[in-house]
C-alpha cells in the first residue's frame, strides 16, 4: 500500500494562485525559500528535493473544491493541474458540499414570504 501525504483543502476558498501556494505551504512542509510558482510545484512533486515531508511520501494527493481558482478555465489554473500529472501526485477536485441557504444547483434558497 502507498504511503501517501494527503492535503485536504476542501472548505478553503482559493481564488489565486498566491491562495493556492497560502494553504499548500504547511501541509506541504514547503521551506521558506519556495519559489511560489508553478514550474517550483512541480519540481516539488515531480523531481522532489524541496520539501523533506513530501520526499518521505510515495505520492501527494492534494483535494480541493471546484471553487474560485479551480472552477476556472484559465492559463494559471490549467498549468497547476497539469503538474499533477505525474505519478507521484494527484489533485482532487470536488463538487463542494452546498452552503446553507443555496440548493445543490448552486443557485440561493428563497423562502416564501410570511
């Protein structure tokens, strides 16, 4: 069985990038001189050598929600994805779980008037 380090960020609002590498920084053991971009990532995950913690896994599994930077369609977000696609890593995005006041469709709850 792999020994994985799993990084649950789901709940966690991430709009950017800079979010992205806020909430990865401690779970991840990143050292303070990490270069916060994608092509640093993904020698993190990839190649290893940066951060002792994810060089003791066989793989990182890093689940987030399809929210904010993970519901777009863009440069940014399409590059970080694509650092996961070695063996040694694996980004999880789910549907999140519906707020309180909104339906599953995502759109707000109305209730009738009294």
């Amino acid at each position: 069985m792999a020994d994985d380090l799993v990084v649950d960020l789901r709940g966690r609002r991430m709009e950017t990038l800079d979010d992205f590498w806020d909430a990865v920084s401690v779970p991840c053991g990143l050292p303070a001189w990490f270069g916060r971009n994608i092509e640093a990532w993904r020698d993190t995950i990839q190649v290893r050598g940066i951060s002792d913690l994810i060089d003791r896994h066989d793989a990182v599994v890093v689940h987030v929600d399809r929210v904010g930077l993970f519901s777009r369609r863009n440069r940014e977000a399409r590059a970080l994805r694509e650092t996961f696609a070695g063996r040694g890593s694996r980004l999880v995005v789910h549907q999140p779980a519906p707020e309180a006041g909104r339906d599953p469709s995502g759109d707000e709850t109305r209730q009738a008037p009294d």
